[in-house]
C-alpha cells in the first residue's frame, strides 16, 4: 500500500502546488479589493468570505455575489479568480485521472491488492504457475474438493478467463511471469499456510526456475513440475523436485501398461478420475500388429513402450529426417490412405495417431476405420476445447496431455498415498488386479470411489490415537458404520504404510499401530462417517465394543463410583 | 546547488519565520495579530507540505509529519477566526485571541521541528 500512496503523493506535487497558489490569489485579491455595503459605505470582505466565494466559484458550482452585492472592479477579479481556478482544477482532476490509468500504477495496484488477499488466506492453499488447460482443470478440480489454489501466469487473457470462472471459491490470479522469485514470493511462497508449488507453464526452463527457486527460498515445500524432454527431467531431479511429470511418458507408460495387464490399468483410471464419474469400461488393447503416426516426443514415448511389450510397430512420419527415424519408417503423414495401406494397416490391430495437429489425428483414425474397421485407436488430443469432436469419434483410447498431468497432480496433492498404492500395484500381476477391481465395484457400484488417506496421529484421528496407547485396535474393527456396528463400511483399505514399509490390501485382522497411513477407497460419504468414528470418543467405543455409555463429567464420576 | 534545495528550504524556513511574526505580540491583543499574516503562515506551509510529499526517507516521513501538525494547528486557528468573527458574534476579544495564538504558537513548534530536521539532514551531507 504503502507504494501506491508515495506514488500519488509524488506526483500530485505539482497540481496541488497548482491549486494552492490559485485559491491563495484568488482569496487575496478578494480581501483587498474593497467593496461597498448594501448602504453604499466602503467594505472589505473577510478571508472567511473570500474563501467561501472562491471555493464555490473554483468547483463551477456559484451562488453568487454574497454577502453584498460585488462593485465592478470585485467582479473584474471574480473573472480572472474564475479562470485561474477553474483551470487549476481542471489541470489537477486531469492529473489524477491520468496518475490512475496509468499501467504502473494500475499494475502497483493490482499487485498490492494480490498479495493482500494472500496474506489473507487463513488455510492451505498451493501455488499454480501457468493457467493454460492443465492449469485450470487442476485448479478447478482443487476448488471442488474446497481446496485453494493462487495462479500465477503470463498471459493477461487467462487471468482474465480465471476472474471470469465460476470456481465456488475465490481464486487470487495474478499476471505476472512466475518464473521471476519476488512474483513467486508475492503469491505466498514463503507463507506458513503454502502446501506446495505446482510449475506448470509450457516452458520447460520456466518450469525449471520455478523449481529451483522454490527449493531454495522454501526448502520443505514439495514442488511439482511439467517436464517434456529427458534433459529437463533430469536436471530438476538432480536438485531434489519432489515430482516430476512428462505427459508423453505417463501415456506411453499407461499404453504399456494397458497391453500387458489390462486389470491393472483399470485400477489406475478408476482410482485417478474424477469421483463420482461413471466408471470406465477395461480395455483390452490387442497384441499384433501397430501402426503409428507421428514419431515425435508421444510418439517415441509410445514406442518405446510398445516395443517393450513385444508388440510390433510400425512408425509414419512425414519428417523423418528430424524426428530420427529415417531408416526405419514409412514417409508421410498418415492422413490419406496410400501411406496407411503402405504401413499395412489392413493387418494391424491398433492405430496410434499422435501427432501434434488435432484435425491430422482426427483425419488419421477416421481414414484408418475405413481401411479397417476393427482397429484399436487410439489419438493424442492437444487441446482441451476440441473435447466434444474427440468424444464423437468414438476413440477407444484419448490421449489428454492437460487430463493426464491434472490428473496426477491432483493424486499427489490430494492423496500421497495414491502414487505409492499404484506403484506397489504394478509389482503385483493381473489376475490381483482384477480380484481388487472386482471388490471396489462390489463397494461403489457404477461410480467411480472416492479415495481418502487417514493419518493416524492426534490430529486427523484423536479418539482412536488415544485408545492405541491403552490396547490394540484390528483394522477390521473400525471398519464398522458408526450409525450400526453390524453393517461394515463400504470401503475398501487400499494400502498400509508403517514407517516406510507399505502394505497392499491389509486384511481385517491387522493390529494397527499409532502413526499408521492408511488408504482407503469407497462410496462417497464413507470418509465423513469414517471421521466422525475417529474423532469422537463416544462414537469409536460404540464401533468397537457396542457399548453406549453416557459421558460427561458427573456420568463417568458417577460411573466409576459403581 | 541544486535548485530544488533552495526552493525546499525557503519554504520550510518562511513557514518558521512567518509563523514566529504572527505568534509574537501581546498574547491576547487583537491589534498585535494580523490576520493577512495568519493567511500567509497557511499558505506558505500548506506549499511547504506538498513539497515534502513523496519522499519514503525516514527523514522525509518526520519532516512531513510536522508539516501536518503544523497545517492542522494554523487551520484550527483560522476556523476559531472565522467562527469568532462571523458564527458566534462575539468577535475577536481576548479569549478568542488568546487561543488563536496557542494554536498558532503549537504550530510554530512543529515548524521549529522541520527546520531543525532539516539542519540536521545537511550537516550530515558530506558534501
């Protein structure tokens, strides 16, 4: 604030030096000019009077000729008081206006106002550089779940966009270049309340100099990043980012991950959409032959993956020289039918269309249909607005760069044990996998689970936390509906993590220990029921011994007298 | 010399050295008190704290603060004159005087402050 104010003052030196010198002319001349009295006898107005005349003469305003009427020489002054302190006015409301559209003070402003409602916010809250499609699926993805986001981007355009977007909550933006510290400090960097950062700008070495600044100003705070080349990746792992996430990989991965055990990779995506969503059907990608169009960072990232599952590909580009392929590709751009029948696609069993123009993907997987109507596509989508034709398409696999790092960001952030639960789930084979999804859907039905982690310490499971240190609790205890003790809670432990030893669907009879992690999955409102067991004494007694016992100072004095 | 140091000082010191000629005089004698002068002491301080606008010094906040008192001080005098003389209709007697001088007189030390900070400032240039 404090700039803003020395700014005005600074240059509203000169308009009012203006204005005082008008008014003190304007005032003097009216005092000594001498007049005359309704009786006609000499009189000279009072500074009290001058100054009343001319303040309502200088504001245009002008009630005329008091307390008597003026003699001509006092209206001959009246003239010239009139112009001088009407343009003295003039001169200084025009300075003003110009000092407030002026861009550095409307940008002092803004800023100040920026890290005033930061300072402001009371709870946790993230920091999100770049609001481009990532950016606001993650954020209002956040804000559904009552969490608060500060965005920070480059482009006036998108901060407009975010003030224009109904959120539920109030998301402070700011335009500005995040990868500059004193704008990541301005966003609460430093703030106790901060939870963590999240870079994702489209610029790799932006991205990189977010990082690097939040590991050094703020040491604890986890810092996620976007990265698109290996090279960037490493760097930012080199100085300890927490997170690192490169889009073409994550699918390539998922696509690998989809041909060789297709349970598993259900697990992923039921676990890491949107909850409550209608639960996505398996897929069951073939093993033969692939085509694949487009040989740039997706494209060698599928590849790879492909290549690594034993299953043929074979690879179209249109620039082989610059993508790398040159000796082993067919040359074009997949688009029209000559060069899929040269690819072989009437043999294939899967197209990938995944080059950098949407309408080419598009083009590439419907020429593909025709030539082959039983083909597994899949597409790379690049932008969020094209969602609808994508839809139409009726694409057995989409390739969403913004949903795929949203929807990671969101497990990291919202639930940590999520990555680990996962990773731990690849170890395991298909036939696991299968048996898991077919207990959560015997829990949640159609819907996609909520998933929750529980901590349990004194602060998110007090009344349990208390009971572990007098006698064993097993998981299967508290397992039970609040509201019923006979009936059990629909949802499912996922994970056990004691110390840094994760345990992968720990069973009823595990005795739990004070400091556990747990995570869980099921119906949604199970975790609000499942808080008020772990919260309220009364409520976790009746859970686990079916005794409701009055409590309150004079029933337990009472009690204990028995 | 800079220029903009001349006109600075002049004002802060007219604004001390009108005000000390309006304060002096019998206390509570109308006769030894102009009001021309009164109306000068304002103006000159009112420029004098325009002039001090803007500076985020330590010195400069100081130097604005008792330019403020003083423009506070001076304007409650020319209210009580005004008042006296045209609202209540007693007119200037003693009393009325007596506290238009106080007030000025109070102004007056705040303007002693100004020209005492700023001889401090310029001793401690070492150029």
């Amino acid at each position: 604030m404090d700039r803003i104010i020395f700014l005005f003052l600074r240059r509203m030196r000169a308009p009012l030096l203006v204005l005082i010198a008008a008014y003190t002319i304007a005032v003097l001349g009216l005092v000594l000019i001498p007049g005359v009295d309704a009786e006609g006898r000499p009189w000279h107005m009072g500074f009290f009077h001058a100054f009343y005349v001319i303040s309502y003469t200088a504001t245009t305003i002008g009630f005329g000729e008091v307390p008597h009427a003026f003699t001509d020489a006092q209206r001959m002054w009246t003239i010239v008081s009139i112009y001088l302190s009407v343009i003295a006015w003039l001169y200084a409301i025009g300075k003003i206006l110009t000092l407030l559209q002026e861009p550095a003070f409307k940008r002092a402003v803004i800023e100040q106002a920026f890290a005033r409602s930061i300072r402001r916010l009371r709870e946790p809250f993230y920091i999100i550089c770049g609001y481009g499609d990532t950016g606001s699926l993650l954020v209002r993805a956040l804000a559904q779940r009552n969490i608060r986001a500060v965005v920070i981007d480059r482009n006036p355009d998108r901060i407009d966009d975010l003030e224009l977007e109904d959120m539920g909550m109030y998301v402070p933006g700011l335009c500005a270049d995040a990868s500059v510290s004193a704008y990541l400090t301005l966003a609460g960097l430093l703030s106790r309340h901060c939870r963590g950062i999240v870079a994702l700008t489209d610029d790799d070495d932006a991205n990189l100099k977010i990082a690097i600044t939040s590991k050094l100003l703020h040491r604890e705070l986890p810092v996620i990043c976007r990265a698109e080349t290996r090279d960037v990746q490493d760097n930012m792992a080199s100085f300890g980012t927490d997170h690192i996430i490169n889009p073409f990989d994550t699918f390539g991965d998922r696509l690998g991950l989809a041909l060789h055990s297709p349970g598993t990779h259900l697990l992923y995506e039921w676990l890491t959409s949107v909850p409550n969503m209608p639960l996505s059907e398996p897929l069951y990608p073939p093993h033969g032959k692939w085509v694949l169009c487009g040989y740039g960072r997706f494209g060698k990232a599928v590849h790879e993956s492909l290549v690594g599952e034993g299953v043929e590909a074979v690879i179209v580009e249109a620039d082989p020289q610059r993508t790398g392929c040159a000796d082993r590709c067919i040359i074009g751009r997949g688009t029209e039918a000559i060069t899929l029948q040269a690819a072989g696609i009437e043999e294939a069993v899967g197209i990938v269309a995944g080059t950098d123009n949407d309408a080419n993907n598009l083009s590439i997987v419907m020429t593909a249909a025709e030539l082959n109507p039983k083909l597994f596509m899949v597409a790379r989508q690049n932008r969020h607005d094209n969602d609808a034709i994508f839809k139409a398409a009726r694409l057995n696999l989409v390739m969403h760069r913004s949903e795929i790092i949203a929807e990671d960001i969101l497990a990291q952030l919202t639930t940590p044990l999520l990555p680990v639960f996962l990773q731990q789930a690849r170890q395991q084979n298909n036939a696991w996998a299968n048996e898991v999804i077919s207990r959560i859907s015997a829990v949640t039905g159609e819907v996609v689970p909520e998933v929750w982690t529980l901590t349990l310490d004194a602060q998110q499971a007090p009344a349990l936390w208390q009971t572990l240190a007098m006698h064993d609790v097993h998981l299967g205890e508290i397992l039970r509906d609040p509201r019923d003790r006979d009936y059990p809670l629909s949802c499912i432990p996922l994970l056990l993590l004691r110390g840094k030893d994760p345990r992968l669907m720990p069973g009823e009879d595990v005795v739990l220990r004070s400091g556990d992690r747990l995570l869980f999955c099921g119906r949604s409102g199970v975790a609000e029921r499942m808080s008020r067991v772990m919260y309220n004494g009364n409520v976790l007694r009746y859970v686990l011994s079916g005794e409701e016992r009055p409590d309150g100072w004079i029933w337990r004095v009472m009690k204990s007298a028995e | 010399m800079n220029l903009e140091k001349v006109v600075f000082g002049f004002f802060i010191i007219l604004a001390l050295t009108l005000n000390f000629g309006f304060f002096i005089g019998e206390f509570d004698n109308p006769d030894h008190h102009n009001v021309y002068e009164l109306f000068a002491v304002i103006v000159v301080n009112l420029i004098a704290t325009v002039l001090k606008f803007g500076d985020r010094t330590q010195m400069g906040a100081l130097l604005l603060a008792s330019s403020l008192v003083a423009d506070l001080q001076l304007l409650a005098a020319a209210v009580v004159w005004g008042y006296a003389q045209h609202v209540s209709g007693t007119g200037l007697d003693s009393m009325v005087m007596g506290s238009i001088v106080s007030l000025a007189g109070g102004a007056m030390l705040a303007n002693i402050v100004s020209v005492v900070l700023l001889i401090i400032e310029t001793v401690n240039l070492r150029r």
